[in-house]
C-alpha cells in the first residue's frame, strides 16, 4: 500500500535531478582537468614532508594503524 507513494517521490527526485542544471564555473573545471591548483602545492608538501621523515618505511596507511 504505501509502495505508491514511495515510487512518486523516486519519480519527482529523478525527475527534479534530469532537469536540473547548476551554473558551471568554467576556471574550476579547468583547472581540476589540466591539474593546475593551489591545493596540488600544499598536498605534495606535506606528502614529501611525511616522506622525508622515514623515506624507505613510508606508509600511508600508518597514520590509521592501530599499533603505534
């Protein structure tokens, strides 16, 4: 009984998603294809940061890591 109104509320937010269209800021999506951004500078810091300290035991997974 209740599977109607479940299914129209499925079809309105479908229906709400296919015909939306958000404005599209061009210099983002640039710079996210080509790769150029000012977070790439700050992530490669500290990455090669956290590499320098233990260069051949690297682990990313080592800050999630239990045993410590």
């Amino acid at each position: 009984m209740g599977r109607g109104r479940q299914k129209a509320k499925q079809t309105k937010v479908a229906r709400e998603l296919k015909y939306f269209s958000p404005e599209t800021n061009y210099k983002a999506l640039e710079q996210e294809l080509t790769g150029h951004s000012r977070t790439d500078v700050a992530t490669d810091s500290r990455l090669a940061a956290s590499r320098s300290d233990d260069s051949e035991d690297w682990d990313p997974y080592r800050d999630w890591s239990d045993d410590r």
